[in-house]
C-alpha cells in the first residue's frame, strides 16, 4: 500500500546566525524554525521572521539535510479520507497566504500562561500547529493547542513526535 506523507521540517543548522541563536536560547530548543512540507516533497510552506516576515510557499528541491529533522505525518489510506485532508490543508494554506509574522504573539506568549494572538499573523510553529489540525491530519485533542500557549518549534517536536509514534494511519 502506497503512503501518502505530510513532512514537518524543522532547522536546527546555521547556528551562526544571531536571530537563530536567540530563538533557540529563548525557546529552549534546538530548533529555531519549523515548515511544512507538502505530499509533493519540494513545496514547503511556512512564515518566517527571517525573510520576507509573511506566509509563503517556496520550491526547494534541494537542502542541507544536515541542517533539518523531519517528522512524516502519514495520511489517511482511505482515498476519500485523504483527499479531504489534502483539500482542508490546502484550503488552510490559501485562507492564511500573505499572513504577516506575529513577533507580539511569539514573545508574550512566551512570557504568559496566556494565548496571545493576532488573528491575522502567525509564528512558524503555530501556524504548522493549526494547519495540521484544521486539515486532520493530526486530531485536535493529540495536539493540546489549548495548553501550549508558548508552541515554540521545540515543543512543536515533542508534540509531533509522540504523534507519529501512535499514528493511526501507519
């Protein structure tokens, strides 16, 4: 039977760079950034704060393997399940293309016990968080949005992780 996978890419190279390094300290984390990574292989979705600050989708048939780990989220085999996933993640993409990056959200609800969001901006790893359950590809209850309120991309890992460990769709 043939799988069909979404990948979460998460970076953990340039370790020279100031903004990586900050975010990783702040955070915890050996990751400083997170993107989706489409049933195609080579698009890859996500908002960055160190580019153009907006959600994209971007062509990358090649990277540095070394600079990322991934998590392969397995889709429904039930082709009618599968193709409600793929559609309800595309049309996630496209409600949230252009969205700008939530630097405000990231911070406070780092500093909080609180949720604080702007309904129109995104970081990285929240963004993913969402697209992932809007489009049921990973069960709102097995992401527990609702008790992390500072989803940094490490966090987004361990949640993630534990999730393809009990994938139902393997």
């Amino acid at each position: 039977m043939e799988k069909y996978v979404i990948r979460v890419a998460f970076f953990k190279g340039n370790k020279k760079s100031v903004m990586h390094r900050f975010i990783r300290w702040y955070t915890g984390s050996p990751y400083s950034h997170a993107e989706l990574v489409l049933i195609d292989g080579t698009t890859w979705v996500s908002i960055s704060p160190f580019y153009s600050s907006k959600l994209e989708a971007q062509v990358h048939p090649i990277i540095n393997k070394e600079e990322w780990d991934f998590i392969d989220l397995n889709l429904s085999w039930r082709t009618p399940v599968r193709q409600y996933q793929l559609s309800q993640l595309n049309k996630f993409i496209d409600m949230t293309l252009g969205s700008k990056y939530d630097w405000a959200g990231m911070i406070l609800s780092h500093l909080s016990p609180y949720v604080i969001k702007h309904k129109k901006k995104w970081y990285c790893s929240e963004w993913i968080a969402h697209a992932l359950v809007y489009s049921r590809v990973v069960m709102w209850d097995d992401m527990n949005l609702h008790h992390t309120p500072d989803l940094s991309p490490g966090k987004l890992h361990a949640i993630l992780s534990k999730t393809a460990e009990n994938d139902v769709y393997k």
